[in-house]
C-alpha cells in the first residue's frame, strides 16, 4: 500500500498556464516506498496484476461469446427439417471460428498494424456487432414460441428463427451505414459570467474518433474538412482520438495540421490514449499544432478553459486538481474532460460547463441500456447539475462494431448565447 511520505513520488505540478509537465519536473523514476522497497518492485507488481486482470477480462469475454455462438447453433438446428449432414459438420465449426475472431483479432491488433490484421480486425468487429442484433432476434423467436405454445398454438419454429434473424441482420446493416453517417449536432448554451467577446460565438466538440484499424487518416481528413465549413471560433476535442491499438500515431495525426480555429484547438486524452503510455498519442498530436491540456487552465477572452486527462479524473484527484487552478467564479469556465463520470465534482469547483464524450450512447442496443442506466441523465446531450450544465457527445466514431443504432455520429456546435 502507499504511504504519503517525503519519500514518495510527489504528484506533477500543477499548473494553470503550461501544457504537460516535463519528465524532469516528475522526479526521479526509482523511488522508495516504505522501508528499502524499491518503487521499480511495487510498478512490477502493479504490471503483475494489471496482466492478471487482462487476462480475467478476455477469459470472461471469450467464454459469454462462445455461449452466445452456440445459442445460435442450438436455435438454428432445433426442430430444423432441412439440417443435412453437411451443415451439422460445418455449421459448428463456421460458429466456433466467428466465436473467437475477435478476441484474436483484437489481440493482434494491440500488436500489429498491416492490411491483413486491419482486414481481419474490421471483419470481426463488424460481426460482433451483428452478433448482438441476431442473438437478440434469436432470443426473441423462443420468447414467442413458448407463448404460443402456451395459448395452445403450434407455430413452425425454423421458419420463425429464419424470420427473426433475417430481421436481425437487416437491422445489422442499417446499423452498419448508419455508423458512417456523421451529423452535425446544433445547440445553444447560455453561460452566466460569459465575458461579452463571447457571445454569438462557436465551438466544435468532437470525441472519440477511434483512429487505428477501423478509422484511419483519411476518416479524419473528411471529419476536419466537415468541421472547417462551420467556421468554428474554437475547437474542443474530448479524448480517444485514438484507438488504442497499433497505430503510427504521428502520421495518424498530420491531418490535424489543417485544423485551425481563431481561439485555439484543444485536446484532453481519453482512456484510450491511457492504457499504457500516453507520450506517443500527445506527441504526435502537439506536434500537429493542437494545445494538449493536461491539469490545466487557459485564458482565452476571458473565459476559462480547463482540461484534465481521463486518468487523473478520479473523484479526489478531480477535485485537487480543479482547487489547484484557482478558478475564477466571477468568469465563465468550460471543462474539457473525457468521461462524465464526475459531474458533481466539477460542479462544486465552480465550473460552468463541462464538455464530455466516452459513452458514445451505448453505440446500439442492448449496449445503449447498459449506457443510459450507468451514465443516467448524463449519457448524452445537455444537462444540468446545480449551477453547471454538461453536454456529453455521443462522438463522432467507434469502439469495437462500427455499428450504430439509437446513437448517431456527431460534430457538436455550441452557440454560446
């Protein structure tokens, strides 16, 4: 366990009008904690448990599909009279490669960058997404077999199963297309204490483009040129602008050097860019022009711009950071932060808006369920915590499936009233 002690490692300075601290402002990186145990021990022990936890993570995610792949081999072959000989040899084993194509191209993805694993990547991706909407149709097609039979009807249940999954699959490609449509997404905020330099202008919100193996420079190049018709006067970008997977980051990020706004370009990294070390994801994007904002305040006109990456937006974390800026409550303030995870934080530091992105609505169903019970009002769009509002995008790309059903891909542009 750590002991806060002059021994330890001192947190990075905070500061209100620099970008990310410097490695020689972090202190040495072997220290002690405790009585002569080297800190290099304890980041060994911490990496030890990490992999343990990864390991536990895809072992569970592994089995709930293979579960879910034979499911659907029991749903197809149950009381189907054309099953021949043929399909029950293939049927299982055409099952069974699905079952395990995105863990093993997930994994090398992690590892790999080149048109075989991207190929692979995509393909598996895409198929889990329909495996939600067919699992689901499969899922159904028992629910209204057990009540017929219930109300005394018998029904031809293969031809219900093929009814339901061929419903599912049409969902699934409507999913599919829709995920590469990109709206923009007009909204209105009204800031007490907006400096008067302020008012009528806009600002682009963009997260979670998900660069690597789905979305690549060329998605962002069409994001950028979509975003400069707006004519934004300040442009926000909150997190994952990056996958997480192999990926030359610094080429993936030329394209922000087209990117430019009168009052800046902002970027927070998301948990993404901060499963591991993030140097290479900030790098590349400061070396593009766009200002990283890492435990931060600027002043731009009078208004407040704050950013705090997702790994220090922890509850305690959170809040000495924002007392640490000092903010100014007479003065509007905007927040960028990943995840709205912490809303009540902010809003007791004082800030006027946060800006947020991470739940992208779920994506599509059920996982859009799962979103808005964790995420509640805050999941999407705008809302109110006491003084503050928050806008959380549903973001502009994808994780996993490129799919999207119930949640639309979105350039946000705020009007500050």
């Amino acid at each position: 366990m750590w002991n806060e002690g002059p021994d330890q490692a001192r947190e990075p300075q905070l500061c209100a009008c620099e970008g990310p601290p410097r490695r020689s402002q972090l202190g040495p990186k072997v220290q002690l904690n405790g009585p002569g145990i080297p800190g290099r021990v304890l980041e060994s022990n911490t990496a030890m448990r990490l992999r343990r936890r990864f390991v536990g993570f895809i072992v569970v995610i592994q089995t709930v599909l293979l579960l879910g792949h034979y499911f659907l081999y029991q749903t197809w072959t149950f009381r189907n009279p054309g099953l021949g000989s043929t399909e029950r040899l293939w049927l299982p084993i055409a099952l069974f490669v699905l079952s395990i194509s995105f863990v093993l191209a997930s994994l090398l993805a992690f590892s790999y960058t080149n048109p075989v694993v991207r190929a692979l990547y995509r393909a598996a991706a895409i198929w889990l997404g329909f495996l939600s909407f067919v699992a689901l149709a499969a899922a159904l097609s028992w629910v209204v077999f057990v009540l017929a039979a219930i109300a005394g009807l018998i029904l031809n249940f293969h031809l219900l199963v093929e009814l339901f999954l061929g419903v599912g699959f049409a969902v699934g490609l409507v999913a599919l297309f829709n995920a590469q449509w990109t709206r923009i997404t007009r909204i209105q905020v009204e800031l007490a204490n907006l400096p008067d330099a302020w008012r009528g202008r806009k600002a682009a919100l963009v997260s979670d483009v998900h660069l690597g193996h789905v979305r690549n420079g060329n998605f962002l190049r069409r994001l950028i040129a979509k975003i400069l018709q707006e004519e934004p006067d300040a442009i926000f970008i909150a997190g994952d602008l990056y996958d997480g997977t192999a990926i030359d980051a610094a080429r993936a990020a030329e394209p922000l050097s087209q990117l430019s706004a009168p009052h800046g370009v902002y970027f927070v990294a998301g948990n993404h860019e901060q499963f591991g070390d993030d140097t290479k994801y900030l790098n590349a994007i400061s070396a593009a022009g766009v200002r990283v904002l890492h435990n931060e305040r600027v002043d731009v006109d009078g208004l407040q711009i704050i950013g705090v990456p997702y790994r220090n937006a922890a509850r305690g974390s959170l809040d000495r950071i924002l007392h640490s800026l000092h903010l100014d409550s007479h003065r509007a303030s905007i927040l960028l932060l990943h995840a709205p995870d912490h809303p009540e934080v902010a809003e007791a530091a004082g800030v006027s808006l946060q800006l947020s992105g991470h739940t992208h609505l779920g994506q599509f169903i059920p996982w859009s369920w799962m979103a808005r019970r964790i995420y509640r009002q805050f999941v999407y769009g705008l809302s109110r915590i006491g003084k503050m509002q928050v806008f959380t995008s549903s973001g502009v790309g994808t994780w996993g499936p490129p799919l999207r059903l119930g949640s639309n891909p979105e350039i946000v542009m705020l009007e500050f009233i």
